[in-house]
C-alpha cells in the first residue's frame, strides 16, 4: 500500500493507493492547520481501512512549487514515516499532480496550470498536449492574476488553485472579450488519489531503489 501526502498549499490532501485501487481519500482546505491535522488524519484514514503504518510498502509527497512551510511539513512526515524502514518516498510537483486530472484538448488552446502562492500572487506554468500527454510550453513562474492574464489574447483553459481574488480577474477578462474555459471545481483541487497514481507509474518505470527518502526536498519558487 502507498501512502499519498500533499500539504503544499492551504489544501491538505492525503489518500491510500495499492496500484490498483484507490482505498482512502481525504482532501479539505486546511488553512494553515497542517501541523495540526495531518498526523492524526493518516492515523485514523489507516485505521478505518482497517491498516497500520507497518503495511505501508511505499509514500509520495508533493514537493511543491507552492507554500514552502506546507510543502516542509509534509516531505518531513513523509521522510519520518519512509526513512526508518527504508520505504521509497517519490516526489511529486504540485503542478504535475494538478495535471493529472485534466482530460488531454487536442487544440491550440493552452492549459494554465496553477497553484497559490499567498497575498494574491498566483504560481502558473503554460501546457500543450503532445501525443498522450500534457507538456510544458511555459516553465513555471510567479506573478499576480492580472499580469497572467494579460499575457494571452486567444482562448486559453484554465485550472488548479483560483484564489477569490484570481476569480474576480478571471471574470473581468471574460467580460473584455478573453475566452477563457475554466476547469470544474472538483477537477480544480489537487487530489492525493492523482498523486498516488503518479507515483505508482515512477515506481513500475524505474524501480523503489530510485526514490530514497533523503532525496525528497521541497520545492521553493521565488518571486522575480
């Protein structure tokens, strides 16, 4: 069983992954309660699926790019848990996890990937389909919501985290003319049960041997 964390923004989202199976999810907007719930949330989703962190085989966390505090306390939970039995620990990249569950546009729109970075400044990186995959057009990058925008005069689709503020500014532009396809909210939050699967495929690909936990780091993007 595989053990998914994810604390890199205010969503707090965690679930248990055999490979086949999703068995557990939680997934909540946690503020800054991170430290405070996350223990004891793996404690009792293990306890209702009727498991004991001795049955773990293998965790994944998001790194980040995203809040640098909530991405440490979960790469810290993480390595405690996987360090001492030698588990492999896969990092993931919130933005790759927010990916996941976006259906593959064979158009010219971009997909707008984005995470929250705090005081309304918005994380976001530009995407293409390329065969059966989303690929990176544009590396991420920090910026507030009216700067992103302002870079696209063509229709572009939109999703991950959208502050209230981000929200307010994507209507605006609608408003002007900008065609923008915002993402459903669902399809929006990062979820564990992504991020569990993509570590599922590393491990298949390259074996448990490549994911140490000392290498797990978090992920820290600076501002311009």
């Amino acid at each position: 069983m595989l053990l998914a964390i994810d604390t890199a923004t205010e969503i707090l989202s965690i679930a248990l992954h055999d490979g086949d199976t999703l068995a557990a999810e939680y997934t909540l907007r946690a503020g800054r309660r991170h430290s405070a719930l996350l223990a004891p949330l793996i404690e009792r989703m293990l306890t209702e699926s009727d498991m004991r962190p001795a049955d773990l085989a293998a965790l994944a966390v998001a790194v980040g790019p995203g809040s640098y505090t909530g991405a440490r306390i979960g790469v810290a939970l993480a390595k405690g848990l996987a360090s001492p039995r030698g588990l492999p620990l896969v990092a993931v990249s919130t933005l790759e996890a927010t990916l996941a569950a976006q259906a593959l546009h064979y158009d010219d729109a971009p997909l707008i990937a984005t995470v929250a970075a705090g005081r309304n400044r918005v994380i976001w990186a530009e995407y293409a389909v390329a065969g059966d995959a989303w690929v990176e057009r544009r590396a991420p990058q920090i910026s507030d919501w009216r700067t992103l925008l302002a870079r696209y005069d063509r229709p572009l689709r939109l999703c991950g985290e959208i502050s209230a503020a981000g929200l307010a500014q994507i209507r605006k532009a609608q408003e002007a003319g900008l065609e923008i396809e915002l993402a459903p909210a669902a399809a929006r939050i990062r979820r564990a049960g992504y991020l569990a699967e993509i570590a599922w495929r590393r491990l298949r690909e390259s074996g448990a041997d490549a994911f140490p936990a000392a290498d797990a780091m978090p992920v820290y993007l600076r501002s311009p």
